[in-house]
C-alpha cells in the first residue's frame, strides 16, 4: 500500500507514525514544503527572549530521522500544487530547483495546515521588515534583526500577537499593538479582555484601539504604520491576524470545504473524495458543543486528527471524537483560557442559558501567596448541562480549565461538578475547587 502524507509537521506524521506502527509493509512517502519536520510550533514565540534558547529546539524529529529509523520517505522541499482523485496522483515541484513531480497514492492524507492572513494587499509586502511568524524560517528571520531594532508594531490581538508582545517586551523592545476592534482577545467577553489589556498597559505595551491599518510606508524598508487615524514610526511590523487553511491548491479537486477553506471531513477524517483523507489547520473541526463544524486549529487537534487519520487508513478504524474548544495562552503574569462558549456564542447559537461570575483563591485562603481566579461559567437553563468557561489568573488556570474541558467533553451538568473528587491540601486549592463554588451556589 502506497501511502502519501502532503505536510510533515503535527498532523501529517503523526498520522504517518500510526500507518507505520499498524502496517508492516506500508510504504510511506511525505511531501513537505519546507525544510523542517515535527516541530511544535506554539514554542516559537518563546524563541524571541530566550525563553528557549533556538528556534531548532522546537524540533521533534527531522526529515533524516523520520527516513532512517522509520524508512519513511520523509522529502523537503517539495511543494503540492494538484491533486487527482480520480487518477490517485500528487502534482507539484521542488522548491530549490522548480523541478516538476508527481507521485502516485493508495492513501492520501492533506495535512498542509494553515497560513498567515495577510493584513493588506499584496503590494504593501514588497518593502522589508514585515513579518509573519509561524515558522522556523520566519522566527530566524526575526531573530537575525533584533539587536538592531528597537520598536515593534504588532498587527493584531488575538493568541500569537498577545504572546509576542510579551516576548518581545521581554526583550527589550518597545512595543505598540494595533487594533481595528476595541479589545484585545476577541474570543473573550470585554471584562475579561479589559485585565488583559490593563496588563498589558501595566507592563509598557502601547494598545491603539479602533484604528484601520491603511499602508506602510517606507523606502525598501517599513519606517511607519499609516492607520485611518494617524501615522506610527516603527522599526518593524509583525502582521499577527490569524490564519487560513493551506487548501487552494485544492481547486477543482472535488474535495469538499468549509466556506473558509477548511477541508469537510467525517469522524474518520474522510474527504468527499474516496481515499483522501484530511487533518490539523487545513481540516475542519467538529465542535460537541455548538454540534456543528467549525475551524479551531490548535497543535493538540491536529495531532489527535493526525493519528485518527492514521488509523483509518491503515484499517484500523477509529473515530474523532471532536473538540470542545479549549485553549489557554500566558500574557506576561496572567493565565487565560476559554472552553466552550463564551456569552455572545452562547446568544448567536439560540441557546436558553444561564452564566455566573466568581473570583475565588487559587489555594486556601489562609496558606500564603493566595492568587484570585476570575472566571464566568455557562449553563443551559433548563438541563443544566454546561456550556463554557473563561477564566484568567496568575496561578492555577491550567488546572481548572483542563477539569472543566473534561466535564465539557463527557456533557457533565452543573451539579455534576459538586460530585467531583478534586484533589486537596492547603498549597493547592480549597475544599472546595472554584469550579465547585460556582455550582454550589445554584443549589
């Protein structure tokens, strides 16, 4: 069985780990685009201040190991540009030589991932100093010119762009955030996106809120931001706006997608193209709570796509259970994460609901260095069964977020949270976690 992966980071192989563990005689081919393997990516903006030292520390595995410990033919430098469903064939060309290629599949799983959205036209992109950042590539890019700039203007204020402003700050840079909306963090409620922006101000971040990105300006090389407001000197600009699925070279391919382009798939990760499969950033995502199809694309889905994907087509079959949106992100000393719905979602979906906002301590209040978690919990009115949560602190989110992810994931209700046996001392929670103090309060 011939086996073609297109992508070689999260999804792609651990989908191709699964094939090689569950079919001995597989033979397995990877086309990536770049020249890098298994990385995580989320670690890369720490690269910025050193949190981590080298943006190849990221890296899990290379091309060379995938090839020589698990004769995959794990190929660099090689970029998709069509596939044929009908005649099981992968188009392209190689990206050092603009040699053309083609190879023939059994199996075929897309896992390109997604790409940087852009801010503005085209045009704007031919001056130096603006960057995406997403990739080993890109990170170096940056890490090459940051002892010779001072300030930065970070494009956006949602995960990525919160984390470089931190790091960058870390670094000792100047750094300014330019929005078009009023708050940062936009998968959050105002009341929460207001502590982060209050850290934020806290910490020497500039915040410019309601301001249209127009043009950049400058000679070979960004000297400003031009917003429809005002004029912003800068030494470079990091566009940090989101991202799309990589699925254009899917045109005409017959392969079904989300209106954003993110590829339909089944919980078997099947395309609408018999023996193409699809999983990560360029895949859609099922979503158990709002009980539809949605795009969320995390590390931690794409693996579980990947290997889902893997499974199946190397007949072992499997299913996808979905996501429930849960992510969490460090802003300098706060903790943020969100799982499920917040209000508006709740409100857009129809849903009769009900919400509560607590501030409890991480700890026993009398055990020293108490932290206050704020967090806002929904429910729907009738049954009870929960719906979402945000919270944010400076200690102990992660730990409350991942319980309620799982009480979101098994459809607990609310006074299925008082019945939880949570672990307790003094140095780590209360008797009864913040979680349980919200559904106590209900009944």
């Amino acid at each position: 069985m011939k086996y073609v992966i297109i992508g070689g980071d999260a999804a792609g192989m651990s989908a191709a780990m699964e094939i090689y563990r569950h079919d001995e005689t597989a033979q397995i081919t990877t086309l990536e685009k770049g020249q890098h393997y298994s990385y995580g990516q989320c670690g890369l903006p720490y690269v910025i201040d050193g949190t981590v030292p080298k943006a190849e520390d990221v890296v899990h595995k290379t091309a060379a190991q995938f090839r020589e410990k698990y004769a995959i033919d794990a190929r660099t430098g090689h970029c998709v540009t069509k596939i044929d469903a009908v005649e099981r064939k992968v188009y392209g060309y190689k990206t050092d030589s603009s040699e053309n290629f083609e190879v023939a599949y059994d199996r075929l799983l897309i896992a390109t991932g997604a790409e940087p959205k852009r801010a503005l036209p085209d045009a704007q992109y031919e001056m130096d100093g603006i960057y995406h950042f997403k990739t080993i590539p890109q990170t170096q890019d940056i890490q090459r010119i940051l002892d010779d700039i001072q300030q930065v203007t970070i494009i956006g204020g949602g995960y990525i762009a919160l984390e470089l402003a931190e790091t960058f700050k870390q670094a000792g840079k100047q750094v300014r955030i330019i929005l078009r909306s009023s708050q940062v963090a936009s998968f959050l409620e105002y009341e929460f996106a207001e502590k982060i922006q209050q850290e934020l101000l806290q910490q020497g971040v500039e915040i410019v809120f309601n301001e249209k990105l127009q043009r950049y300006k400058g000679d070979g090389h960004v000297v400003a931001v031009q917003t429809d407001r005002a004029t912003y000197q800068t030494d470079i600009v990091v566009e940090a706006v989101g991202v799309e699925p990589n699925t254009a070279f899917l045109e005409d391919s017959g392969v079904y997608t989300l209106k954003n382009g993110a590829i339909l798939v089944n919980p078997h990760m099947e395309t609408s193209m018999q023996y193409v499969y699809a999983a990560g950033d360029c895949a859609s995502h099922y979503h158990n709570v709002k009980g539809k199809n949605d795009y969320i694309p995390l590390g931690t889905t794409a693996n579980k796509q990947g290997r889902i994907a893997g499974l199946n087509m190397s007949g072992t079959p499997e299913e996808f259970r979905g996501i429930v949106g849960t992510s969490i992100l460090k802003c300098f000393d706060l903790q943020i994460a969100k799982a499920g719905l917040n209000e508006h979602e709740a409100k857009a979906l129809g849903y009769d609901y009900e919400t509560y906002t607590h501030e409890a301590g991480n700890h026993a209040s009398y055990y020293p260095n108490v932290e206050q978690i704020y967090m806002k919990m929904i429910w729907r009115k009738r049954s009870q069964e929960l719906l979402g949560i945000q919270l944010i602190g400076k200690d102990g989110i992660d730990k409350r977020i991942d319980v309620f992810a799982t009480a979101l994931h098994q459809r607990l209700k609310l006074h299925d949270l008082i019945d939880l046996d949570l672990s307790y001392a003094p140095p780590f929670n209360s008797v009864w976690d913040p979680l349980q103090q919200v559904a106590k309060r209900q009944f």
